[in-house]
C-alpha cells in the first residue's frame, strides 16, 4: 500500500462535498484510511485564513493579490502540516480543493499573470501534486441555483461573485484539464449523484 492524494475541483454547486462524501464511505468500506481535508483550511491556521477569505468584514475589498497570497499561504500549511505526513503514513487524502482552484480563481478569473500564480502555487506545495484530480463540470448556473438553495441564500465573499466571473472558472478548468490529462479527469456535473459517483469510483478504483 502506499498513500494516495486525491484533489476534487470544480464550481460552486458542483457537487464536489457530496461527492467526496461518497468516495470516502467507499474508500472506507474497502478497508482504506482516509484523511478529508480542504481548501482553504485543513490546519488551524488554514482555517483562520479560510474565515478572512469567506466571511470575515476584514476581507471585504481585499485586492486579488492579497487574496492569492492568502491561498498560498493556507496551502503551504497544509502541505506540510497535514497532507504530507498522512500520504508517508499510507493515507489516502482526499482534499476539497487544492492548487488547481488557485490557478483558475486567481489566475484566469481575476486575471492575475499566471506565471506570478504558477511561481507562487509551486513555491506552496514544493513537490506536492496531486495523483488524480477529479474535476466536476458544470454550468455555472445550475451549479450556483443548487448552492443558493443548499445555503438559504446567505452568499459567502467568492459566491457574491458574477456570471461571467463563474463561467470564466469554468473555462479555465477546461483548460487545465487538457493541459494535465496524466492526473485530471473530467465528469459531467449534470448527472445523478449515484452515476457520477460510480464513475468517479472506477477512476479511483485501479489506483488502490
Ligand atoms: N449530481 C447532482 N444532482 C443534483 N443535485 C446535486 C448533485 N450533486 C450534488 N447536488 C446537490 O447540490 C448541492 C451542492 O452540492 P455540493 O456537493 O455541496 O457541491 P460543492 O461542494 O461542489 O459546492 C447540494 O445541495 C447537493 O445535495
Ligand atoms: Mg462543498
């Protein structure tokens, strides 16, 4: 056996939580130790950081810099304090976001030079890159009406966000996909939670 480092990227609404609900209660069935993490968050400073990006009044008109920043510092934490010390413990990490959000949000939807975001995510993670990323596609839409109706309407900072901000995600996501086809795959958001979960665990399956 040998440890496992799995990333879950897509829109809001993606279905990315339920999903990795799913794929941990099966990893978990066949006898696999699983440590469920996100992004931001994950340690203790990773969620002080995830509060200034989310919720707190301090975030409020922070500029795409900071924010980016922000990110990478929540994920140099996590790498170090939590993720690479399960994987040399045989885990299986299974992690709600990692530096692919990043490249996406802050690289091509605020547009921020992607080299700058690329030398930044590297310095973050070092080495540190996932196995498999399953990427969850959908339009943005139908993805920000199930989120809406999942929190009652309270919006978090990155939710507040436009249309045109989400579709660009989207794209961005396409992109990265077919630039990295040795780790991503990219599932149909637009099915039932049992079929993509079925899929996801034939990708995930031959890898155990
Ligand atoms: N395949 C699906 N079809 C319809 N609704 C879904 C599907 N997957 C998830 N949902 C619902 O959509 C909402 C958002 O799903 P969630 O897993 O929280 O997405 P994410 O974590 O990507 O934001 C939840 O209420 C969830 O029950
Ligand atoms: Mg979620």
């Amino acid at each position: 056996m040998a440890g496992l480092f799995i990333t879950f990227e897509g829109g809001e609404g993606s279905g990315k939580s339920t999903q990795i609900a799913a794929l941990k209660a099966r990893l978990q069935a066949a006898k696999r130790s699983v440590t469920q993490t996100r992004e931001p968050g994950g340690t203790a400073l990773g969620e002080a950081i995830r509060e200034l990006l989310q919720h707190d009044d301090a975030g409020q008109g922070m500029s795409a810099e900071a924010e980016l920043l922000l990110f990478a510092a929540s994920r140099a934490q996590h790498v170090r304090e939590l993720i690479e010390p399960a994987l040399a413990t045989d885990q299986i990490v299974i992690c709600d976001r990692f530096l692919d959000s990043t490249t996406v949000y802050q690289g091509v939807a605020r547009a921020i030079d992607p080299h700058s975001v690329a030398t930044i995510n590297e310095f973050a993670v070092g080495p540190m890159l996932p196995n498999l990323t399953l990427l969850i596609d959908l339009p943005p839409e139908i993805g920000l009406a199930r989120a809406h109706k999942r929190s009652g309407g309270q919006l978090d900072r990155m939710e507040q966000e436009s249309i045109k901000f989400f579709h660009a995600v989207r794209q961005g996501y396409l992109s990265l996909a077919a630039a990295h086809p040795e780790r991503f795959h990219v599932l149909d958001g637009n099915q039932s939670i049992q079929s993509l979960e079925e899929q996801i665990w034939a990708i995930v399956a031959p890898h155990l």
